[in-house]
C-alpha cells in the first residue's frame, strides 16, 4: 500500500504570515526522500493554503505523483489542465468548512452531470481522475459509470468514531464500499482524519492502493522533522 502525503498545511503555516516560509517544495522533496509514494496538494476556490503558483512549481519538481484535489470550478480545472498532475481529485467544496466534511454526492444529478463534464476533459488530458466519496457501496457502479478511475473513500467518520461500536462500524463501512468499487472495476484510495493510531486497520484492508494522509504527518513534523513523520507513517503502513 502507498502513502500520498499531503502537505496543505505546510502552506497553511506559510499563509498565517503571507510569507516566503516554510517552503513548500523543501516539504515535499524532504516527503519524497523519506519514502512518499506521492504528493497531495488541493487547490481550494479560496486559496486559503496552496496557491496557483505552488501548483506550478510542485509540478516541476515532484519526482513521484502529484495529486491534485479540486473541486470542478472552472478556473481550476484549466490549471490541472495546464500543469497535468499524475491525478485529480475531484472533491466538494464549501467555503465555510474548515477541511473537507464529505464526499462528492454524485447521486444529486447536478452535480453528476457537472462532474461528468470535468472528467471527460480530464481524463482526455491523459489525467487519472479519482472521485472522493462517502462509504456507500451502492454507488460505485455509478462512479464507474461516471468515467472515474479511481475513488477516494472518505475516512472521516471512521476517524472521528469515538466508541468501538462505532469505529467497528464505520470500518465495515469503509471494508463494504472498497469491495464493491473493486467489483464495479475501480481502483481505490483511502483519506481524511488518518493518524498514527488509526490508520493500522485501514492499512490492513487488501484492496485499498494508497492512504492519503496529511494534517497528522505536517503536526508531528513540528517536533520531529519532515523525515521522521514520513518514514513511521511509512511503517505503520508497511508493518500493518
């Protein structure tokens, strides 16, 4: 299983000061050489953290894959056209939400038939795109049929379960929609609220490709480095 680290909040810390530190292209040479498969950044409508610029520059010198999260506005699908990331990530997105709260709800027909839209311009870019989601194994036939390659199972409420019964059952969850998107021909990818106490069990899912993880790896390297955060996320994961 790979691990895409996502280095927003590297350029959250930057933006706290509109300032030239920390550098977000020394983050993720230094997640790279500690044994990141991949680098996730999202593009947000606000510009809050990563900003076009940082797009640009991370796609020049990322060495492994770069993962684009964005949601389907206009203005940003062009950059991903332009700098052509390895993926995107189509997500939702609300500008009051502090991270991510959900996945895409592709069962609203608006937003399917915009969605559509973007992949079909994507993926004739040569862009492999995911689609996050919510555990919901009755849609992934439908995400098939969309055009996505990939889905991105939302971990979320898995990560914020605070009793066993409810972290059993959100991992059944999350355990019944990658077996339905594998059965439906898609690939699978996992993220959102992963830590180093909770990531194990996802980790021991046969079936999920890589865990996209970020705001635990950017707060532990505070204390100790980059490096280190990135190598013991690494080993959980291979140790799982």
């Amino acid at each position: 299983m790979k691990l895409g680290v996502n280095i927003d909040h590297v350029a959250t810390l930057r933006q706290a000061r509109l300032a030239k530190e920390p550098d977000l292209v020394r983050a993720a040479v230094l997640a790279e050489k500690a044994g990141a498969d991949g680098i996730t950044i999202h593009l947000r409508e606000d510009r809050r953290h990563i900003q076009d610029r940082d797009v640009r520059v991370l796609r020049q010198v990322i060495t492994s894959r770069l993962n684009l999260e964005m949601a389907t506005s206009d203005d940003i699908v062009e950059i991903a056209l332009e700098v052509l990331p390895e993926m995107v990530t189509l997500v939702p997105e609300k500008r009051e939400e502090l991270t991510t709260e959900g996945g895409l709800n592709i069962a609203d027909k608006s937003i399917r038939l915009k969605t559509e839209e973007v992949i079909k311009k994507l993926k004739g870019a040569g862009i492999e795109v995911s689609l996050f989601l919510d555990s919901n194994p009755e849609i992934m036939e439908l995400a098939k049929d969309m055009g996505a390659d990939y889905i991105e199972i939302h971990t979320g409420s898995y990560a914020d379960a605070e009793t066993e019964e409810e972290v059993e059952k959100e991992f059944l969850a999350i355990k019944a929609t990658m077996e339905a998107a594998i059965k439906a021909g898609l690939k699978v990818n996992a993220g959102h609220g992963l830590d180093y106490k909770n990531t194990t069990r996802i980790a021991q899912l046969n079936g999920i490709e890589e865990l996209n993880i970020g705001h635990s790896i950017v707060a532990k390297s505070i204390f100790n480095g980059i490096e280190e955060a990135v190598k013991e996320m690494k080993d959980i994961i291979k140790n799982a």
